[in-house]
C-alpha cells in the first residue's frame, strides 16, 4: 500500500493538484448543466444514479420505457459524462493528500473515499451503459448489480464529498505552517 501512495508525493505540485481540483469543478458544473434536461425527460422519475435507496428491475423498465428512445441516447451521453467527473474527484484526491500529507499511510487514508466514490461510480456508469444499450433486454442481475453499486455509492457520498473539498484546505494549511516555520 504504500507504493501506492508514493508517487503523487513525487510528482505532485500545487500547479498540478490545484488544476486538477478546478478542472474538476468545471467539468462537473458542465456536466450538472448539460443532465439536466434528463430530469424533464424522466418526468416524475428519478434517474437511477440517483436512487440511493436502490432500484428494481420493473424500475428500469419503467423508466427506460418512459424516456423512449431519444430520451435514452441523451441518457447514454449523460452517463459518458457523469463518468469523467467523479474519476477526476479521485484524481484530485490523490494529489490534495499527497499534498496534505507526508506520510504515505494517511496520503492513501485520506484519498480512499474519493477514490472509492470514483471507482464505484465507473462501475455504475458501465452497468447503466450495458443496460441502456440492451434495451429492452435488461438482466435482472445486472440490475441488482448496479443498484447495489448506486447503493454503496450513496454511502460513500456523505464522507468523499467533504473530503473532496476539504482536502485542498488541509494541503494549505499544511503549505502554511511549513512557510511560517521555515522563516
């Protein structure tokens, strides 16, 4: 594990790990603006990503009959989408502890959330590519693979998000106390 970990604390900078954090947040305020009319096209229903609580087969059918066949392609080009950001969150992670921290334990501590989150979220997003592009052939099991993924995913938001985002502020904070002690 603590290979893992020793590379971004070789290669990572302030240019690299702050770039990284704001290309994250633009490609996810992209991605926010170009879904959302993804909501109109469900209508009353939630997209699954965004069942925490989990979906059943009848759910998929039901929603992917709902959104017909245009409605579904916007859905597919959505998903590509919804995968770059979340990759890039556990991208950023990396190098914000790395930042943050020296030791490579906590570097890896400190990034497993986001990183996870990432990971569970390409999953996720192949399940629903597989599932959309097999319509209406949808395997029960794929979709009790996904919705438990979905599932384990909710979970993990409530930590990776902060973690995320508060990351940045303990490299700082970090960067800051070796500047004032380093004078």
């Amino acid at each position: 594990m603590e290979k893992l970990s020793q590379p971004p604390v070789k290669w990572t900078s302030w240019p690299i790990a702050m770039s990284v954090f704001v290309v994250t947040l633009i490609v996810y305020g992209f991605y926010f603006n170009y879904s959302e009319p993804l909501k109109s096209l469900a209508g009353e229903f939630d997209i699954l990503d965004m069942r925490g609580s989990g979906y059943e087969l009848s759910d998929v059918r039901e929603l992917m009959e709902y959104l017909g066949k245009e409605g579904r392609t916007f859905y597919v080009k959505t998903t590509l989408l919804d995968t770059v950001w979340p990759l890039l969150i556990a991208v950023s992670a990396v190098f914000s502890s790395a930042l943050a921290f020296r030791a490579p334990w906590l570097i890896t501590a400190a990034a497993f959330f986001p990183v996870a989150f990432g990971v569970l979220d390409a999953f996720e997003n192949a399940g629903l590519l597989i599932m959309l592009s097999h319509y209406p052939d949808i395997s029960a099991s794929l979709v009790n693979y996904c919705a438990s993924i979905t599932q384990i995913k909710w979970m993990i938001i409530p930590v990776a998000f902060p973690v995320f985002f508060g990351l940045p502020l303990v490299a700082l904070g970090r960067f800051i106390i070796v500047k004032v002690r380093g004078k």
